[in-house]
C-alpha cells in the first residue's frame, strides 16, 4: 500500500466512512483459504429481552452452524439454528442464535461447518468443530433484586475487563454493560473480536451483556456495520427494559462534536437522533412497566452536567435533562470525561449523577449497581478497591 493511499485510508476512520473493497489483508496475500477454520469467538450472550436470549459467534471462514442445548449429561435436548425466509443462514462468519422461552440455567455449545463451496443447489462442506460446552444463568425479569456491572471508557485496555470485577467474583451479577468507548475507533471484525469480545469472554458466555454506545464506537470505517455484532431488540442502539426491580433506560448520547465539524464530513446528524430519542424517552418514562418498577437508572456515555462545555454534552443536556427532572429518576451513570465524579442530587438535577473514570491504570473505575424492592445501592470502585461514590436510597 503507498503511504498516499494508507494516509487517504486513516482520514476516513473518524468520519467513520466506509470504502467497498479496500482491506489492509487483502494486500498482504494473507487471504482466507490460508486460515485454520476455528472458533474466533465461540460464544456471547446478548439482547435479554423478557425470556429470551441471542447467543452470538463468530468463525474464522464462511460456514453453517448451529447451537446445541445439552442436558445434564451433555447429550443435545435440542438444535437452534439462524432461520431467515425459510433460509438457515450459511455461508457467513457470523451467527446469531435466538433462544425463545430460555430456561434461567442452560448448558449449551456451538457447531460449525465450514463450507468449502457451492454446486447448483447443494453446499460442499469441509471439516466440524465444536466448541466448548459453556453453563449460561439468566436473570428473571420478575426477580427480587438484580446486580449488574457498568464500566465505560476501557478505550482497548484489555486487561481492564477482568481487573475490575470487584473481588475477582462475577457469579453476584446478572448482566453487564459497556458504557460507551470500548474502542479508540472501529476499522474491522478483529478490532471487535480482539478487543473487547476474547478479553470478555470470562463473562460473556455465561451472562448477556450489553453494547452501549458512546462517541468512539461511532468513529471508524466500521462503525457503520458495528450493530450487527451486538443485540438490540428493536434494531436501536438506545433500549429500556424492566429487569429486577430496576427500570434501565440506556440512551445512545451520540457524538461529542457539533453535526457541522468538518472532520464529520457532513455525513452525521446526531442532533436529529437525540430528538428522536427524547420523544421515545417520554413515552417509556410514563409506560406501565417503568411505573411498575422500584427505581430507574439512565445509563448514557455522555454527561450532562458536571462535564464540559461541549455541544454533545449541552446538547444531550436540553434534550434529555428536562424529562428526567419531571419524570424523576434516580441516578444517571455515564463516562466520556475520563476523570470520576460523584454528583448528588444539587439546583442543578434532583437526580444523582456518577462519571465514571478513564482507561489509565489508578484513574479507572467500574459501577456496581443492586436493587431490590426496598433499596438501590450504586457504587463507583476504583481500580485500587477504594468506593469512590455511593448512592444508597
């Protein structure tokens, strides 16, 4: 590749603009046929919506797979398989298995083949794998109490994931979510693989966890294809739901910049998106399962207040503040600032606002939030184990 052409290439990825055909490995011949066909990511639980769950996994050559549910004694209850207009996908890399009516406890594994070519009607397929045999545990929607683990701003920090599960211990949470910039920017499948799903495997084939969005994610020649890696029930990356005694309500706060910075090239409207969140937020903050619900938590990348003065953060600020002031939440828990805040209810918001802390080791922090009928306790923990902010109500 010339050095024109690489420094044409990387100008884009801000901008997030994606070319046809243009791949640093197809340049390198380092093609596909040279690959071991193997599990690249056998397995991540996503989109727990009421009783079922999507299970994800990703091959390292096109294929045809399946998701076994096994028994006690690992023998296969049942086969699940991706069915589109009367089609089982094949021929791909990436599957999404969906499990209706999900039992809380599953065993389960993935089996791939991998398709070597096709004749007329009739796919040629090579060699079978199977992956390991994972355990999967689903909150109820109805349960007593819920725990869930929030980090944000990992910013490709692998090691972070692990690092700061408070005492090495994920068995207390039901589910995960990542609060926005897990990435610098996202320029293809390995940047997702690589750097947040094989570094979250200890979680995620056992526990769903949720993509939320921050500003980083929308940046690089890949950010437009990002959404069909991760589950979201209505095809937005902004969601509310009611599990445990917690109604979550998850916004996608968009970028930091106004729509008319050059280096979006004028290919962004985000302003528009948060209006059109705001009218849907108004709606769910007034449904039957929000007011069903003990407490709401808003998870959003982007802090309102407390922050800078950008336009993402004011902007997010008249678009959303004014619903949560009438509505009456409890907590907001963001990030993007990369410095930790605690901020109680003050003139300014009669709702407690958490700002998780940055990627560098000794400034990073992960969010612990339980709720039960009676309480909701969220914690703020450094990575050192110090409780750096404290709701409890």
């Amino acid at each position: 590749m010339s050095i024109n052409r690489r420094k044409f290439l990387e100008t884009l990825t801000i901008a997030g603009i994606t070319l046809p055909n243009i791949s640093l490995a197809d340049e390198k011949n380092n093609g596909v046929d040279s690959l071991k066909f193997d599990f690249i990511v056998p397995a991540y639980l996503q989109n727990q919506i009421n009783s079922n769950i999507s299970i994800f996994s990703i091959v390292s050559k096109p294929a045809f797979a399946w998701l076994e549910i096994l028994d006690d004694n690992n023998q296969i209850k049942s086969k699940i398989y991706q069915s589109e207009d009367g089609m089982l996908e094949a021929n791909t890399d990436l599957f999404k298995f969906t499990i209706i009516d999900a039992p809380r406890i599953f065993k389960y594994r993935i089996v791939a083949k991998e398709v070597l070519k096709f004749e007329a009607y009739k796919i040629v397929y090579g060699e079978e794998i199977k992956s390991d045999i994972f355990s999967a545990k689903l909150a109820k929607k109805d349960q007593d109490q819920i725990s869930c683990l929030i980090y944000n701003d990992v910013h490709e920090v692998k090691n972070t994931y692990k690092d700061l599960v408070p005492h090495q211990d994920t068995d207390r949470y039901d589910f995960a979510i990542l609060n926005g910039d897990s990435f610098h920017y996202v320029s293809n499948q390995n940047d997702i693989t690589e750097k947040l799903l094989q570094p979250f495997s200890f979680f995620e084939t056992s526990k769903p966890f949720i993509m939320n969005r921050g500003n980083h994610e929308t940046r690089g020649s890949f950010s437009r294809i990002f959404k069909k890696y991760f589950g979201y029930p209505e095809n937005k990356f902004y969601q509310s739901f009611k599990l445990g005694p917690i109604y979550w309500i998850l916004l996608d706060s968009g970028e930091d910049k106004p729509d008319t910075h050059e280096v979006y090239g004028g290919t962004v409207d985000y302003d528009n998106y948060r209006k059109e969140q705001a009218v849907w937020l108004e709606q769910v903050l007034q449904s039957k399962e929000r007011k069903s619900a003990q407490h709401t938590v808003v998870v959003s990348h982007i802090p309102i207040f407390h922050a800078d003065d950008w336009h993402g953060t004011l902007h997010n600020r008249s678009t959303f503040h004014p619903l949560f002031q009438k509505y009456k939440i409890d907590a907001m828990i963001t990030g993007h600032t990369h410095q930790y805040g605690y901020h109680p209810p003050d003139q300014d918001h009669n709702y407690t606002l958490f700002i998780g802390g940055g990627p560098k080791a000794g400034e990073r922090t992960v969010i612990d939030v339980h709720g039960d009928k009676k309480s909701l306790d969220i914690k703020m923990i450094k990575d050192n184990g110090d409780i750096v902010g404290q709701l409890q109500k």
